[in-house]
C-alpha cells in the first residue's frame, strides 16, 4: 500500500526473493552464533531453540500483519512508521 498516492495494490514477491530476503535476516542469528559459540557446549539445542523463536516470530509477524491490514487498512502503515521512528529514537538515546 502506498500511504502518499492511496494505491492498494501489492507487489508480488519472488521465490527467490524470499529466499535471499531470509538468507539476509539471518546473518544476525550466524554473528551472534560466533559470538557464544566459545560459551555454548551444546550447539544443536541452541540452533534449534533459535531457528524455533525466530520461526514462530516470522510466522506471528505474517499473521498479525495480515490481521492488522484487513482490519485497520491504511493505518497499519502509519502505525508502523510511528513505531519505527519510536524505536529508533530510543535506541539513538541510549
């Protein structure tokens, strides 16, 4: 949805997309599984607990914005911008 122009229409996303999407956001999970892995014996029980939470978040984030579009339409978007820009005023704060 652009907020600017009232467009509702949605850009479908490639396969392969999604596939170089997740491998980017799990760069995150592979530099902090460096890091403990000089405190961690057991690195199967850790991998599976993260691919776990990090999976059920990906799955809730699908649904409740799913959810959050049908129900609240444009507002979603103005919503998450304000959040971001909470967010990150915060994180610039400290």
């Amino acid at each position: 949805f652009d907020i600017l122009k009232k467009n509702s229409s949605f850009t479908s996303i490639s396969k392969l997309s999604l596939v170089f999407l997740a491998i980017l956001v799990s760069i995150d999970s592979f530099i902090t599984g460096i890091g403990l892995a000089t405190n961690i014996t057991n690195s199967l029980l850790v991998s599976f607990i993260f691919a776990l939470v990090s999976g059920s978040f990906t799955f809730l984030g699908l649904n409740l914005g799913s959810f959050a579009q049908k129900d609240l339409g444009t507002k979603t978007n103005y919503l998450g911008l304000t959040l971001l820009f909470i967010l990150s005023f915060v994180h610039l704060c400290k």
